[in-house]
C-alpha cells in the first residue's frame, strides 16, 4: 500500500495546540511557542492539510 497524500508541514497544529495549551493552562511560554509556530499569510479555509484558520481562531484573542 503506498501513502498518497502529503502533508505540507506541522506548524500550523502546532500553533493551535499551543494556543489551546495556553489557554488552559495560563503560560506565558506556550503563547510564545503559538507565535513562533504560526505561518506567515491568511488562513482561508480549514482542510485536512491546513489548520491555519483553527490556529487563528483560538491565537486571535492573544497574538497582537
């Protein structure tokens, strides 16, 4: 069986499991690691391979 699909890169759940991080526990470290995690440009939709809209979502009320 071969693995067809690719994925682009693990940044973006990794700045929006940060972000849920943060919030639950309050530690400053985890909004900087939801910060440096989060990819540059727009997030427009949620797929299988984007998570750039749910990293935004939950960061938008603590990355100014």
């Amino acid at each position: 069986m071969t693995y067809v699909c690719s994925s682009t890169g693990d940044a973006d759940e990794l700045s929006a499991a940060a972000a849920w991080l943060y919030k639950a526990t309050g530690e400053a470290g985890y909004l900087n690691e939801a910060k440096s995690f989060y990819p540059a440009g727009t997030a427009w939709g949620f797929a299988w391979n984007d998570a750039n809209v749910g990293a935004a979502v939950r960061s938008i009320f603590y990355i100014s």
